[in-house]
C-alpha cells in the first residue's frame, strides 16, 4: 500500500523535513487542528476509492474504514464523527455518500455519535477535480451550512480523499462557527504533489 512520508505535517500532511508543521501552516493555519490520513493516493488505494464512488462497491467499505482505523490510535475519542456532506443531488446521483458509508463503521468501532444531518452541503459546486488551487477555494466557499451548537466539543469530520485541503477547511469554518473546540480530518487518502514547485502551492488558503 502506498504510504506518506514519515515526517510530514500535522495539519496539511505534506513532507516536510523537521519539526510538527510546515511553515505554510504555522503562518496561516487551517481551520482543522489536524489531519490524518491512513495511505498516500495513489494505486492501488485511487482504485478501491473510485470502485466504491463510482461502481457502488460497497463491499469496499469496511476495507477502507479499516486502513484509517489502524491509523487512528485514539486515546480520547471526540464527542461527534461528521461525514463530509453531499449535496442532495449528487447524493440522488450516486445513491449513498460514501463518506457517512466509511463513517459508520469508524463510529462504531469506537462507540462515537455520528451526526448524519448535522451540515449540509448547500451549493452544489462543481468538481473540484482539474482546478487550480486557487480556483478550488472560491468554488467551495459557503457551500455548507450547519445549525447544531457544538459548543467545546471536539469534532472528527471523515472524508475519502484530501487534495489540497480546501473542502475539508471550507466545513470545518463553520464547524468552527457553531462553537467546535477542536477539529480532527480523518481522511483515507492523501494526494501528494509530484514537483516541489506544486508542493508550495497545495495549501489551504
């Protein structure tokens, strides 16, 4: 399976050289506290990804959530599990929303509340597959939307895939709006770079 680097950063899970974070996220922190993620994206982790997504194979489900568990090694586990949001009509598209699928069995593993409804994604932007960085980040801006009060609780938002970090940072804004304490990513893969010229652009901001 492929992995991440050894030494990464906590909050964007770039290679870096030393230290806990990068200098991009020290200057400009996310609005997460951290992310982590179980493999690099690439083959054949991309495959079982898009099998799930895009052949409703389901049965990949647990195999995936698995390879983040193994990854997790939680000492406190947070108060609520948040699955990356669909918007209706992709949700009517593809039939289910593979992140709550991989949420489920997260939650149950660990006996943490998994808040199906608690944000809802409000725009149905287009892919973020093919923009820039910068273009990803206006094309998600406001596109969720959240009423619960989580005032000084500690919430885990789970997704498949984390490129640049700007959908999960765009959620986790308003998590952070309705009071959130802290913010884990928990994600099953993490897009790398290929060049470093790339690697100082894929940032949240």
């Amino acid at each position: 399976m492929p992995q991440l680097p050894a030494n990464r950063c906590s909050n964007c899970l770039l290679p870096i050289t030393a230290s806990h974070r990068c200098g991009a996220c020290l200057a400009k922190p996310p609005a997460f506290t951290r992310a982590i993620a179980a493999l690099r994206y690439a083959f054949p982790v991309d495959a079982l990804i898009h099998a799930l997504k895009y052949r409703s194979n389901l049965a990949i489900t647990p195999i995936l959530a698995e390879l983040l568990i193994e990854q997790l090694a939680i000492s406190t586990p947070p108060d609520f599990i948040v699955p990356m949001p669909l918007h209706p009509a992709r949700l009517k598209e593809r039939g289910f929303n593979q992140a709550v699928e991989i949420s489920r069995h997260i939650a149950k593993q660990y006996q943490i509340t998994l808040l199906y409804d608690a944000c809802k994604r409000v725009r149905d932007t287009p892919s973020q597959t093919g923009l820039t960085w910068k273009a990803r980040k206006k094309n998600i801006r406001n596109a969720f939307s959240c009423e619960m009060d989580l005032s000084g609780k500690h919430i885990a938002v789970v997704d498949d895939v984390m490129t640049t970090g700007a959908t999960l940072n765009e959620l986790a804004k308003v998590l952070r709006k309705c009071g959130a304490r802290e913010i884990s990513s928990w994600i099953i893969a993490r897009a790398l770079p290929e060049s470093n010229q790339t690697l100082s652009r894929a940032r949240f901001q």
